[in-house]
C-alpha cells in the first residue's frame, strides 16, 4: 500500500493531484485543517489530506449503539459499498457519507448526490427494520426489571403469578426473601399446581404456618414458677423501661413481692433511671457488678422477694466479647428465665445477625419493642420460627406500665399476614 500526504488548499485540488497521482483506485484515509508556517509568518490556513492507494481498503465499520439508530447505521455486508463509495468520492462522483472521511472537516466540499442518499436512506431502513423488534423485547425486559426491583424481590424459576403474589406479602411485612422461600418451600405451596386462586393459596399457606407455629408461637409471659428473670439485648431497645412495666404491673396486681437488680454499671445514668422507678413503685433495688460475689449478694439480699426483674447494660452483641461477657454474668446466679429483648424498629438484616450472636446464650424467650414505630413486624414471627423460641411480651410505647401486653398467637399471625389478616 501507498500512502501520500498532501498539503492543499481546498478539496478539488486535493482530489485532482490524489487521482493524477495515486491514479483512480486511490483512498482518501483522514483530511484536517492545518496551518502552515514559513519564514515565522503564519499563512492562512491549509488541508492535510492523507491518501492511499491499495488492494485492501482501510475501512472502519462504526461500533453498534443505539443512538446511532436513525443515523447511518453499518452492517458488516455494507464494507465493500464503502469502500466503493469512497472510490466513487475520488472518481469525482459525490457522497455525504465515508467512514474514514471527515466531513465536517473537509467542510468545503459539500456536493450531494441525490441518488447516494436514497440508497443511505433505504440501509438506514433495513437496519431499522431488524433493530426494533430487538429493541421493543430490551425495552420490556427493562420493563419487568424495574418492576422487580422496585418490588425488592426477585422472580424465581418455578413461581406463577398467586406465588409471587404471596412471596409480596410476606416480603412486605419485613420477612427476608430468604426466610419467605424456605417457608414457601417447605409449605409445600411452591408445587401446587396452577391454582389461578390466590386465596387459596393463600388460605393453604397459613394453614400450614398456624400448624408450624402452634408449637413455639404459644404466648410465654414471666411463668408463677419463675423468681430471677434475666433481661438482655442490644443498647436503647427498652430493657430497663421494660422492667419498670413489667414490675409496676407486678406491684398493681399485689400477687407477688418483686425486687429488682441492676447489672447495668457502664452507664452512670442507668442505676439512677432504675432507682427511680423503684422509688416511685416503692420495691427494692440493688446494684450488682458483673462477678459471682457482688451478684450472688445481691441476690440474697432480696431474699424476701418472689421475683427478681434483672437489668443488664445494653451491649454491641456484634461483638464476640459482649456475647461472652453476658453469657459469664448469666451463668452465675440461678437464673430461671432470661428474656431477649430486641427492638422491632431494627432492620429485619441486623435482627438476623443478632440472632446468630445469640446462637450460645441460652436464652428461653423473646421480647419486642417499639411494635409502635413501625408498620411490618414479620421479622418477629421469622425470629421465633429460626430460633424455636416463643414470645412473651410485646411492648408498644413508653408509658410505664401501659404500654406492654402479653404476647397473642394474634399477634404473630398479624406479624404476618398484615394487619387485616384472614
Ligand atoms: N416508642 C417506644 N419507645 C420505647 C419503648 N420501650 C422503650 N422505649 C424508649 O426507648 C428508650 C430507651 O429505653 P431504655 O429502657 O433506656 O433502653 P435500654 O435497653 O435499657 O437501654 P440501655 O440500657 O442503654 O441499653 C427510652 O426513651 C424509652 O422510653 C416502646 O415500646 N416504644
Ligand atoms: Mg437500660
């Protein structure tokens, strides 16, 4: 291959010397405003075409993108008709189109051929006509994707449309997607046959969920049996405020002598927040440190109590070393109950995790609070369901001691089916 530059003034000058030349055969590869310098004085301006003469032609095929639809588009059948194109532009006859020719730069030579733009028009067609089905079938794709996602689920092999209907509901009470496709799963629902009856469905699903939890969803408030309860869980859920309610309810009913216990030293203020409480219900209260002779006196100290409501410090149980701590504290005093306490107002994620950090304290049951904050609770049900442990109060406020109410098979079903439950 040959290829000559050629300083010009304008494009027919180029195109006369490149044809006399490189002959009839030759390319035209790039064109380019220049500007010439001679003796240190600029003169105006010039045009560096570089030409070729060759067998193969150096022909660029523009990337597919779909801006280009309505543009000239190229299809890989189209390379010798540019190539021939480009040889035509020599031959003198015109074009407004070259993959290797700017016209923008060559600027001047702005000659159309009418019959060259009727044949790019009817390829523009043809590229037409194959692309829009394919963009039709990405933009519905796009489509269900958004839906999806919006949904923050995901459609899975084997669902039909009362499937995934149920799979929202649960998902839309906080349950995770996780959790939803086990129970789905092992209800058996995911294998019955098209039903194309959603209540059905649904009615079959919360048969099995009612015979799944009739076991460990049985309501488990402070049992008569009971003399020290244990209250742990993450920082600001509503231990301490817990126990003030559960210790005024205590009081109200008069059937039990009830003292309490705080193991909670990390916190100056938390002694004093108890103390209070105690003053105002007018029962005992002593302050343990987190060893076996500071919590064993105490204990003995309220031997004239029948029930022992004990605090302990809000911890980061995301941490091994609180997991520890707590399970040291709970090991020393006889303790007969100790209640989990977590907020409902957690994310369903993190309530998982805690969960998991709980795996080796052997806690007996749950408690939920700050039910008031918040819409969908399924994570309640899918925490008692992972752990095989029952409810024994939900808490719905601060008011001491109103807002705590024993926990209701109700309750879990609402956790959910939603509020208006079947
Ligand atoms: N909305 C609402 N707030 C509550 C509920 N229970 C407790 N609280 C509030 O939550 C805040 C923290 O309560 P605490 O009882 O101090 O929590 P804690 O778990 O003892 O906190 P730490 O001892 O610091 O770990 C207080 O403002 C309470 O009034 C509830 O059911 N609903
Ligand atoms: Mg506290």
């Amino acid at each position: 291959m040959m290829v000559k530059r050629y300083v010009v003034r304008d494009m027919p000058e180029a195109l006369l010397r490149i044809r006399s030349d490189l002959g009839k055969d030759a390319v035209i590869l790039s064109s380019k405003r220049i500007h010439v310098r001679k003796w240190l004085i600029w003169r105006s301006k010039r045009i560096e075409v570089m030409a070729a003469v060759a067998g193969d032609l150096p022909v660029k095929i523009p990337a597919y993108h779909p801006s280009a639809l309505g543009q000239a588009a190229a299809k890989p059948e189209n390379v010798s008709e540019k190539a021939e194109e480009q040889k035509r532009i020599l031959r003198g006859e015109t074009s407004n189109m070259s993959s290797t020719m700017s016209m923008q730069s060559i600027g001047d030579v702005q000659v159309h051929s009418a019959n060259s733009i009727k044949g790019i028009t009817s390829a523009q067609e043809d590229t037409r006509q194959v692309l829009l089905p394919i963009l039709d079938e990405m933009k519905k794709l796009t489509y269900r994707l958004q839906q999806l996602s919006s949904q923050n689920t995901v459609f899975v092999g084997g669902m039909n449309q009362e499937h995934f209907q149920l799979q929202q509901l649960l998902v839309q009470q906080g349950i995770s997607v996780d959790t939803v496709r086990e129970w789905m799963q092992e209800s058996g629902v995911l294998s019955m046959p098209k039903v194309g009856d959603y209540q059905l469905l649904l009615q079959s699903f919360r048969n099995w969920f009612i015979q799944q939890f009739q076991t460990f969803a049985v309501p488990s408030p402070i049992q008569s049996t009971s003399r020290i309860v244990a209250f742990v869980g993450p920082t600001g859920v509503g231990k301490t405020t817990t126990i003030a309610k559960l210790a005024a309810l205590h009081v109200l009913s008069g059937e039990r002598k009830v003292g309490l216990i705080t193991c909670d030293t990390y916190r100056i203020a938390a002694i004093e927040q108890l103390r209070t409480y105690a003053q105002i219900l007018g029962i005992p209260l002593e302050v343990a440190e987190s060893d076996a002779v500071s919590l064993n006196k105490a204990v003995d100290s309220l031997s004239h109590c029948d029930l022992l409501l004990m605090d302990t410090a809000g911890r980061n149980y995301f941490n091994q070393r609180s997991t520890q701590d707590v399970q040291t504290l709970l090991s020393i005093a006889p303790i007969d109950e100790i209640v989990l306490v977590l907020s409902l107002t957690s994310k369903a994620e993190d309530l998982n995790r805690l969960l998991e950090a709980f795996s080796t304290i052997p806690f007996h049951k749950f408690l939920f609070t700050k039910l008031d904050e918040t819409s969908s609770y399924g994570v309640a049900a899918e925490l008692i369901w992972k752990a095989k442990k029952p409810l024994s109060y939900i808490t719905t406020g601060q008011n001491v001691p109103d807002d705590i109410s024993p926990s209701t098979k109700d309750f879990v079903l609402k956790s959910v089916f939603g509020e208006g439950h079947p």
